[in-house]
C-alpha cells in the first residue's frame, strides 16, 4: 500500500456521523433490499437475457463498492471539532466572504472532500477557494482562478462553530 492511502482524511464531527449514517442505511437497507430483488430475478429463469437480473446485480455492485469506500474513509477519519478552534481560516472554519464585484455575501465551511458539497456550503479543503482562504483572517482580501476569471473576494468573518 502506498503511503498516501494510509494518510488521515480530515472530517468535521457531523460529516462523520453523516457518513456514518449513510453506510448504515446501505448496510440495513439497501444491502438487503437488492439481494431480495436478485433472489427474485434469478427466479424468472435465463439470467442471460434477464434486465431486472443484470441491473440489481449492478447496483449491488455499485453498493458494495461505496460500503467499502465508506469504511475506508471511517476507518482514517481524523475527526475534529471546529468549536475547539480559533485564529485565521483552517480547516472545519466558517467563512462568510463577499464578492468584491458583485457584493453578494457567501458562507461556506471548510470540510475535508468526503463531506464537501458546494451546494450546501461544504468547500473542500482542496478546492481552489479553500486553498486561497487557508491562514487569512477576517478583513483580508483574496483572488481566486476560478474557470470564469479571476474572483475577489473579502473576508468578513472567521467562525469555528
């Protein structure tokens, strides 16, 4: 095993119990829900030519894999508790920025990749944005490469919540 798949994967306390809720809803529920569906395809007879066979058995697949991805991630969480932080932007932090062009306000949460989701607020430490916020502190300014130009943003507040 490489070294870089045994590092620690940074995780906030609620993306870790919402991992961890997700692994349990496919081990409770969908695990056994598929295997159900494959008993009952494999009873109408040719698995060959069988659709309903070919795609319970592809979600199976599809199960097991993110099982499997869930538990190593678990399994390496470093888990931290941005309310035990404080100072300039870091990880677990909650920055609420404003568009030096726009003046529209954004909050987001710098969180570990396997909790991020942009439409929610959850920035990945290693985006582009989390990269160019990590060590400024409130009233710092920032640009941003983003694939539509460059973005400046100003930070107004810094919170470990």
């Amino acid at each position: 095993m490489s070294v870089v798949s045994m590092e620690k994967i940074p995780l906030t306390r609620s993306g870790a119990v919402q991992l961890e809720a997700e692994m349990k809803t496919l081990k409770s529920v969908e695990r056994p829900t598929i295997i159900k569906a494959i008993a009952e395809a494999r009873e109408l007879g040719d698995l060959k030519e069988n659709a309903e066979y070919h795609s319970a058995r592809e979600k199976q697949g599809f199960i097991e894999g993110r099982i499997k991805e869930l538990e190593a991630i678990l399994g390496r969480a470093d888990i931290i508790d941005p309310a035990k932080l404080s100072g300039s932007v870091k990880f677990g932090a909650t920055v609420t920025l404003v568009d030096e062009d726009t003046d529209e306000e954004k909050i987001y949460q710098v969180v570990g990749e396997p909790e991020a989701d942009i439409e929610s607020g959850k920035l990945n430490m290693r985006s582009p944005l989390a990269r160019a916020l990590i060590g400024k502190d409130e009233g710092d300014s920032i640009e941003v490469r983003t694939p539509g130009g460059a973005r400046s943003y100003e930070i107004l507040k810094v919170e470990f919540i």
